[in-house]
C-alpha cells in the first residue's frame, strides 16, 4: 500500500561537493560534483528506492541525510525541520533517522557483543543498563528472527545474514521514522537477500517505517519500493511508481539499466538486447568534468544536438512521475 503523506523528508534542489586537494599547497585541486540538483519526497511508511551505477552519488545522497557529509546547497527536512541546522534537536533527529549500512562484516563492531551492539543506542538515549536494557534486546532480536539468547555472542559466530539482521535491530531501538538502507543486501547470496528484503517489508508493514533504499540494481528495488528514482551521474533521470519505471521505462539511461536485467519474458529480452546493443561505447564520464547539456548525451543512442547544450526539461511519464529528456515519445 502507497502512502502518500509527503512531510515525512523532503529533499529540495540538492547538491553535494567534494572539494579534492592535491599537489604542492593544494595546487591542482579539484572538486567532485558527486550530487547536482535532486529532489524527492518520502512518505511515512513509504520506500523510496534510488538506483544507478557506482559512482552516480547514492551513498552521497545516504549521507547527506545522515549528516555524514556536508550539504554544498538545496535543503533536507525531516519531520518539517532543516537537517542542516538542528539546534538542540540533535537527539530527535538521531531518534528518527537512522542506517543499515552494506556489509554486515565491517558495520558491526567485532569486539563488541550483541548485547552492546544493539543496546548501545537505548542506553545513550534513555538512559537504559543491565537487565531493563538486556529485555528491550532481546525483544528486538526476536523482531528481526534472531534468538533473543544470543546477547552475550560476537558478531563473527553469525552469518552474514544474520549479521545485517543484528544491523537493522540496533537501526530499530530507537524506534525510527526513516532508515537509509545502503545496498543493504548487496553483500548476501541471492537467498539470503530475499529473506533479508521480506523482513524490511515485514517490518514495514509492522511499524510504519519509510526507507531510502539504495542499490545497483532495479530488480532487486522494483519489489520494496514503492516509487523509484534513477540517478545518472549526480542527477535524478527519472522518478515514478515502481512498477511503472521497471514496466515502461521511459529515460534511455533507465532503459539501459534494465536491459541488465534479466526478464522471464523472451521476447522483451531481445527487445532490450538489441537495445543495449544500439548504446554507443564510451566511457563514463567524470564528476569532475560534467558533460554539458544532459548528463547521459555521451552514452545515449539517441542524443540530438539539444542534448550536448542543454539541460533537459522534466516531463511528466503517462502512470506517474517524470523523466529528464529531451525526447517527447518516450
Ligand atoms: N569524500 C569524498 N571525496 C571525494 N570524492 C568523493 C567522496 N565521496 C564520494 N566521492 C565521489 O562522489 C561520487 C559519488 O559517490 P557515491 O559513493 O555517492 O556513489 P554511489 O552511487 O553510492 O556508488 P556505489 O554504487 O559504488 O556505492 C563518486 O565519483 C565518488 O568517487
Ligand atoms: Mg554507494
């Protein structure tokens, strides 16, 4: 079920820099545009999943958030309020938001117990020690199917797995409105990731969360989310329902994306080869040297004059949400 309600984050005209030094008093210093201009809602108990290659500014975006990188321009509000500046709310924003990283195997501190892991949270927050605290943790162990008796365990006697469940218990303490979950199952064999994938919708249904989902890949977004965006070296391409990006695609850089995609159906696997086949074969180009005009021009099959000069217009996609094309015929 959609939920609409957009107040709960609310991304404006983002853009993040990275200003790289190097050389002799910094003399060939460079700036990386890793996140230019993105704008997008999340819903409470809405996923919102972000999609695109490495290096087109996910994580950047993850971390904004987080206020684990610095915001160069554009706004952040959660709940209404500017991230950027918190003013003695820093401990309701810590509350509401919070993370489920890649890989299990170096997110979790290996020489702490689970018990201390997952408590952490609710003993600088509320204050919580020994038995009162071991109770919350053993509840939130068995609302990730763990057992609640493995508090006085090392995260190395768990599997992967379990390890990204004994993750999102400590991301849960709190009780949070948003979790930013970066390619939360990338790490996981392909099993795994689909039980790992039911326990975040589970968990959704149950508590009302929202996430920003981040991964590669739009088969494994396509299921948990709810809308989806793509993003193209630092630029959100296209936005819509989930299921109306992954069954009419209408930005050629979407399009390519999921012509990596395996589909059951023969005949549009060989629509979508003989499209992958059409892309002209360059490289990627840099953040640090932008294309003009539209982004994908370099790669795209179908770049027009207007696309070198440029930046195109966001058009509304019949089923919802917009592309960033100069094409009119999707
Ligand atoms: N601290 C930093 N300093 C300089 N450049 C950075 C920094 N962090 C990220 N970048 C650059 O910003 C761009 C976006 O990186 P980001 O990690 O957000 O991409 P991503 O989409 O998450 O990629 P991946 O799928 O590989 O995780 C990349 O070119 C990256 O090299
Ligand atoms: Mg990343």
């Amino acid at each position: 079920m959609v939920r609409t309600d957009p107040n709960l984050l609310q991304v404006t005209d983002l853009t993040v820099q990275f200003k790289v030094k190097r050389g002799l008093f910094g003399r060939d210093s460079y700036t990386v545009k890793a996140v230019n201009g993105v704008d997008f809602s999340i819903g409470a108990g809405e996923t919102f999943g972000l999609v695109g290659e490495s290096g087109s500014g996910k994580s950047t975006i993850g971390k904004a958030l987080l206020r684990l990188v610095d915001v160069t321009t554009g706004n952040i509000l959660l709940n209404g309020q500017p991230v950027q500046d918190l003013k003695g709310r820093m401990l309701d924003f810590r509350r509401d938001l919070q993370v489920v990283f890649q890989d299990p195997y170096s997110s979790l501190n290996p020489s702490m117990l689970v018990g201390d892991i997952v408590g952490e949270p609710l003993t600088i927050h509320y204050g919580l020690k020994g038995a009162e605290r071991d109770a919350k943790v053993a509840g939130l162990l068995e609302k990730v199917g763990l057992a609640s008796d493995q508090i006085e365990r090392f995260p190395s006697e768990f599997s992967g797995g379990q390890r990204q469940r004994i993750a999102i218990a400590r991301a849960l303490a709190l009780e949070p409105k948003l979790i930013v979950c970066d390619e939360p199952v990338s790490a996981l064999d392909v099993s795994t990731q689909s039980q790992v994938i039911s326990l975040l919708e589970e968990l959704q249904e149950n508590l009302g969360l929202a996430y920003l989902f981040i991964a590669h890949d739009l088969a494994v977004v396509r299921h948990i989310s709810h809308r989806i965006g793509v993003m193209y070296l630092g630029q959100l391409m296209e936005t819509g329902p989930a299921e109306r990006v992954y069954e009419a695609p209408a930005h050629p850089y979407t399009k390519m994306l999921l012509t990596a995609v395996p589909v059951a159906d023969p005949v549009i696997q060989k629509q979508r080869k003989a499209e992958r086949r059409k892309l002209p074969v360059t490289e990627l180009p840099s953040p640090t040297n932008l294309p003009t005009g539209c982004p994908f021009n370099t790669r795209c099959a179908h770049a027009m004059d207007i696309c070198r000069s440029d930046a195109p217009p966001r058009r509304e996609v019949a089923g919802g949400g917009w592309a960033a094309c100069h094409l009119t015929d999707f």
